[in-house]
C-alpha cells in the first residue's frame, strides 16, 4: 500500500502548467498541482476561484489550453472520462432512484456475477452499510447514500477519488462525523484523493496536503499546519478563516500598528498585520501599547471571544478569560502574527512569533 507522497509509485494526479480559458477569461492561470500516491489533497477556493474548472479537467470534461495533466503517470489531457481511471463522489450523490446499493457498485463494474457482489457487498460493509445492501436511494438518509457514493467510486479500483464538496447537503453535526469517518477509510485503502472544499475546516480535517487557489492561481501549497500559521500570500491567509487583519505601516524594518510596533524584514510602506483570533489575548491592561475598546460577546464552541475595537477603528476578535463590560479598554497581545507589505506587487510576507 503506498503511502502518502511516495516516490515508489507514480503521482495519482500532476499539473504543470495547466491554463484554461472559457470565454475571454482565463479561469486557470499556470496552475501546478500533484497528488501523491494515497495522499489526500484538499484544493481549498472560494466560488469563482477555479476550482471547479480545475475539477472538471481532471475528470475529463475540458481540455486544457496549455500545460501537462497527468493521471497515474500517463498523460491524460486529451484522455475520455472513462479511460482516466476515476472514482466521483458529488454533493447530490449522483444515485440512480430505483437502483439498490449493491446495484449501484455492480453497475460501474460493468459485470453482476457472484464476485461482482460479493465485492460490492464487500465495500458497502467497509462504509458502513453492512445489511443494506439491497436499500435504494429512498430508504437511507444523507449520510447513507453519500457511502454508497464512496463505495461506487472505491468500486472501480480508481487512480484518483474526485470528491466535490461531498457533505454540503449534510447537516453539521453529521457532516463533521462522516469526513473524518472517509479520510480515515481513503487511508486505509491506500486510495489518492483531491478533495475540493470552499470550508477550511474540512480542508484542515480531511487533508495531507492543501492547496488554495484564487483568481485561477496557486496561493499556497503545503501542509494543513503550514498553511494555516505561515500562509504564504493574503490570500491564502484569507482561504483558512479566523484571520483578523489590521491596516499597518513598515519603517526601517519594523512594523508598526499605532504605538505597537514588532520587527519586520520588508520594505517601508503600507502592510497588513494578520493575526488568526487565536493567536490575539485581550488583558487587563492600560500600559499595554495596543489597546482596543470591548465590544460585545463572540464566544463560540466553547472558546471565550470577544469582539474588540482598536482606536483606529479596526476590529479584532479575540480570546479572552474573563468578562468585560461594553465600552471597557482592555490591552491586546499578539503571539503570532503575519506582515503583509502592500507596496511590492504580489504581497510578500513576513511571519513572526512574538
């Protein structure tokens, strides 16, 4: 079973270069991207990023305009769906009504005899669907034909899995359960995947890997902990959420918001300071050289937040351990952050851990 990213097997998917125009824009602009053999790479976007003209590349539904696309070593640009060896899973399910679960794997097999079923009876106890072999699409909940969905695509033993933002119709709760339930099950079979999500906490959960795209481009590449706490543009800052970003100035090498300033290897002149919410402490403190009036209340699952407002204007979520009343001023202390300069074209970035 290969494991993910090794250099036994050839990648499951590789772009290089890739570049599609639909119309008169151009919606992938040089786009690079690999999937490494059982690796899981979440391809993290916001409507109008590329992400589904990418998707629809590599499943075979348009033709790159420049670039290499290769699937399990073979070039596959030009390749039909069908020879490209891969397995879908959509947000609908894509289930035929009057099919039954074992059906539904039997069909993409293109054979019903006994090991036929006896493998997709296989699959379905392996998703958890051991009894219901012979239910349709009407009889299971959401979350049960979203596994009959994966055990069809894990049916035709695929290069690749394709997921397209798989549990958006679920419901929070059941959503949270089942991602975490079919990462686990892709690694355990060993199975590549490129997860396409717009929900950074899916991207983080699922993920070996993520890849954030905007505006047809690569805004960053590397691990869920990388990406999250040293992104490697504003906008992939931007892609994992939680981010509050404060308008800042560089001088002589140090970053400055209002009185508070901190080292800061860039170039004099406009930069954004980011700093994710929990990475900002609000203190009982009016020496402090960031001071911020409070807001109101913002806790969320369990961890205390509050909605501060600097005397610029700007406003930062924070963490907080005690209770403050409206209007009090309190002092902020950052222990991370992100300096953005704004006077370089493409933003370069400087991170600093205070």
């Amino acid at each position: 079973m290969p494991t993910p990213g090794s250099t036994t097997c050839p990648d499951a998917l590789n772009l290089v270069g890739v570049t599609k125009r639909l119309g008169r824009n151009e919606v992938l602009q040089g786009v690079d991207l690999r999937v490494g053999a059982g690796e899981i790479v979440a391809l993290l976007g916001a409507s109008g990023s590329g992400k589904t003209t990418l998707l629809r590349l590599v499943a075979g539904m348009l033709t790159p305009d420049a670039g290499q696309l290769t699937i399990g070593g073979r070039e596959a640009a030009h390749l039909p769906p069908e020879a490209r060896r891969l397995g879908f899973v959509f947000q609908d399910y894509a289930l035929w009504p009057h099919l039954s679960a074992r059906e539904h794997l039997t069909l993409v097999m293109g054979r019903a005899g006994v090991a036929q079923r006896a493998r997709a009876d296989t699959l379905l106890t392996t998703v958890g669907l051991a009894g219901l072999e012979e239910a349709r699409p009407a009889q299971l909940s959401g979350g049960q034909r979203q596994r009959v969905a994966l055990a069809r695509a894990l049916a035709v033993e695929p290069e690749l899995i394709l997921l397209d933002e798989p549990y958006s119709a679920l419901d929070p709760v059941l959503r949270e359960t089942l991602r975490g339930e079919v990462a686990a099950l892709l690694r355990a079979e060993g199975r590549a995947a490129l997860h396409v999500t717009h929900d950074p906490d899916e991207a983080m959960t699922v993920a070996d890997r993520i890849v954030v795209l905007g505006g047809g481009k690569v805004l960053d590449d590397g691990s869920p902990e990388r990406v999250y706490h040293s992104p490697a543009t504003l906008g992939a800052a931007r892609a994992l959420g939680r981010l509050n970003e404060l308008p800042a100035q560089v001088r002589a090498g140090e970053v400055w918001l209002g009185a508070w300033r901190a080292p800061a290897a860039l170039l004099d002149g406009a930069a954004v300071v980011t700093v994710r919410w929990e990475h900002a402490q609000a203190v009982r403190s009016h020496g402090a050289a960031l001071q911020a009036t409070f807001e109101r209340d913002a806790s969320m699952r369990g961890v205390m937040l509050g909605r501060f407002r600097l005397l610029d204007g700007a406003v930062v979520m924070a963490q907080r351990t005690t209770a403050y009343e409206p209007g009090e001023v309190v002092g902020l202390e950052l222990a991370s952050i992100g300096v953005f300069s704004l006077e370089q074209g493409e933003p370069a970035t400087h991170r600093r851990t205070l």
